[in-house]
C-alpha cells in the first residue's frame, strides 16, 4: 500500500512540473507511439463522425507571401450539425468580417471537428512555436480563451513539442487535431508515418485553443479557410489553377 502511494506521488510530482498553471483545465500530459501510415496520409481512427459534401469542409495555404514560398496547408472538417450551420450561414454570401465571425461561433459550438496541418517545407522549432503562440495570442485577444490559458498554453508548448528541438519539422510531416465535445487529441506524424505525439486533453478551453483559434480575427488562416468554404476551392485547386 505504501509503494502505491509513493508512486501516485510521484506521477502527481512529475505532472505538476509539466504544468505550470493549476486551477485551469489541465492537459494531459502525451505519450508516445508508433504506427504505420494510412494510404491518404490521415487519422484513420479520428474521421469518424465528420460530413462529407459541400460546406463541410474548409481548406488554406499558408505561404511567407513576400516570397512566395507555400509554408503549410490546413484541412477543417466538421461534422453533420456543423455542416448544416455553415451551409445556412455561407450559401449564397460573399466574404465579409461579419460572415467569418458566425463561421467562427460554429466552430467554437461544434461538438465533431477535425483538422490537419501538413508541412510544405521544413520548419524550425521556433518557428513552429512562434505561429502556434501568435494563433493563440489571436485567440485570447478574441477571448475565445482566457489570458491565463493563453499563458499555460504558450509555457507548455516547449514541452509537448520538445521531440522536434533539434530536427524542427520536415517537409510531409503532419499534425491532426479533433474535437468530441470538450475532448481534444493532438497528433504529430512523420511523413514516415511514425507517431511522435498523441496527445489527449480535456476541457473547453483546451479544444477552444485548438480548431476553432484558426478562425480568430487577425490569425493568416481565417480569410483562406471563410473563403474556401464560399467557394468550395482547396490548395490543390489553387496549385493546379
């Protein structure tokens, strides 16, 4: 009984050094893994669940613009509820500030979405924190999370990414996000189709940070990803248009 405890205190120890913000939703620390790829590149166990057809999906390229170099491309699928929201909302419309405010409120609500960033080129580990910080920062300023979550958010991330101080990111690599309710997993594949991060998390704010912070006002996806969901187009349109 005592060696039990003595481990639960231990465990207790090692999760509260992760995690430098008590009394917010805590995250749950990831675990590794390995798998082999799927044929398409995507999360075979997190599609479930999600629409399909017109207004279901939305897609952007995130390119350095001043030299034109194609950076990363993100994917958002929602499911039934959320396509029928958006497709109420969008047909019919062209873009406008006010539009993407009520694409953003069905993302915030949405109890079923997925989404999946794949790298274009290689990235730097202080870059990637950088654009994951400045998305965040986008999303507390539009309080769709709390200046105290923003902070536990941005000290965390060194820790849950860690893995890719010395390598950044690779071109092909991915990262996959989806939302059941307040559940959050997060994966970070390599184009080899090893699982570096799985990780899981609970609570509001934690999926509030995560699909729904690419629609915040002033973040490099918002317009792209309102209006591919206008037009139906994806990057792949675009690169062969």
């Amino acid at each position: 009984m005592r060696q039990a405890s003595l481990r639960h205190l231990v465990a207790v120890v090692l999760l509260a050094g992760a995690v430098p913000s008590p009394g917010l939703s805590q995250p749950i620390e990831h675990a590794r893994s390995q798998t082999s790829p799927s044929a398409d590149g995507e999360d075979p166990e997190e599609l479930s669940g999600l629409a399909e057809g017109p207004y279901s999906t939305m897609s952007a390229l995130l390119e350095v613009t001043i030299f034109e170099i194609d950076v990363l491309t993100l994917t958002v699928r929602v499911g039934p509820e959320g396509a029928a929201r958006l497709a109420a909302l969008a047909a019919g419309h062209e873009y406008s500030e006010a539009l993407a405010d009520s694409v953003a409120s069905v993302l915030l609500d949405a109890e079923r979405a997925w989404a999946r960033q794949v790298f274009m080129r290689d990235v730097s580990f202080g870059r990637l924190l950088g654009g994951m910080r400045e998305t965040a920062r986008k999303a507390a300023e539009a309080e769709y999370i709390t200046e105290g979550y923003y902070e536990q958010f941005s000290e965390n991330l060194p820790v849950w990414f860690g893995f890719l101080e010395e390598t950044g990111v690779k071109k092909g690599d991915q990262i996959l996000f989806s939302v059941r309710g307040d559940s959050l997993r997060t994966v970070f594949r390599t184009l080899d189709g090893r699982v570096l991060l799985d990780r899981h998390a609970e609570g509001a704010e934690a999926r509030r940070a995560s699909i729904p912070s690419f629609f915040a006002p002033g973040t490099r996806f918002r317009k792209r990803l309102v209006e591919s969901l206008l037009t139906g187009d994806t990057p792949e349109d675009r690169a062969s248009g």
